[in-house]
C-alpha cells in the first residue's frame, strides 16, 4: 500500500466504520483540497445534507484571496457554523475524512467550535 490515495482510502473507510451522524447529532464533514474547501453537516440516518459551505459559496466568493489555504478554511467553518446554528444545530460528530488533524483540516474545526458547533 505505497499509493497516498489507496491509504487515504483506507483510513477514510476505518474511520466512517466508527462514526455516523444521526438526527439528534450530525455528522460534519469535510473535504480539502488544494484549490477549494468543503464542509457539510449530514445526518446519515436520513441520508439528508441540512448544511454545507465552501469556498465557491455566494457568500465567500469574491472576498477570498486564495481558496486553498488556512485562511481560507478559516472563512469555510465560521460560514458552515453559521448555517448550522440557522437550522439549530449546536452538536455535530467530526469527520475529517481520513486527513491528519493539522493546517486546514485544524483551522476549520477551530472556527467551527469558535462559531458554536460542539464536537
């Protein structure tokens, strides 16, 4: 398993096996690139997204001088924080999807909490 993409797969696959989003806790997911940043908040017993954000959404658009970088994923989970405590959710399960707990995956999860979402 020398190949970066087979490992991030398994790692992805190990960790979804542990956690699932539910009605009463979601699931926040992510997904960094290196041109764009995603975030949503799923609940995986409907199988339903109730929020998303990224770099390409209206309202981060224009304002953003790169879309790839800490900066960037700062704005990404201030916005999905916002829009989570829009639909009244305070408690969420994260889900870094198989990425290291550091740089963008870190700074979103640090706005997240810092707008509200418990995790």
């Amino acid at each position: 398993m020398k190949n970066p993409k087979v490992r991030l797969a398994f790692r992805k696959k190990r960790i979804r096996s542990k956690i699932e989003g539910t009605s009463d806790r979601p699931r926040l997911n992510i997904k960094c690139g290196h041109k764009h940043i995603y975030a949503q908040v799923i609940d995986d017993s409907k199988g339903f997204t109730l929020a998303a954000a990224s770099t390409l959404s209206a309202e981060l658009k224009g304002s953003l001088k790169s879309t790839g970088n800490i900066e960037a994923a700062k704005a990404v989970g201030k916005l999905i924080a916002q829009k989570a405590a829009e639909k009244n959710i305070k408690q969420v399960v994260f889900d870094r999807a198989g990425k290291v707990y550091t740089g963008k995956v870190k700074a979103l999860a640090d706005e997240a909490r810092a707008g509200g979402l418990d995790f």
